[in-house]
C-alpha cells in the first residue's frame, strides 16, 4: 500500500541520513524527513550544523 511504501521509504532515509555529508543531500533528506515528521533531536542537529 502507499503508506507502507512512504513508511518504508522514510525508515531507509532516517537510517542512512546521519551518513550524508553532501549539504544537498542533507537538505534534501532532512525535507523528507521534516514532511514525515520524523526530523527530530540529533537528526535535526545534523540539519542545522551542515546548513551553517
């Protein structure tokens, strides 16, 4: 199902993102990640310090 999929897709992106080191890549992931809801503590962290 579609939720499946997104719930899936969400879990493979929240577990390689700490692993991304390209500022698109993190930018991008951390959207995805924000849309999920799942862009939280040390995640969102990671967002900020590649931004600056």
């Amino acid at each position: 199902s579609l939720e499946r999929s997104i719930t899936k897709a969400g879990d493979y992106i929240e577990f390689h993102y700490r692993n991304l080191r390209r500022p698109y890549s993190v930018a991008i992931a951390g959207y995805a990640l924000a849309q999920s809801g799942r862009l939280e503590k040390d995640l969102f962290e990671k967002f900020l310090s590649t931004a600056t």
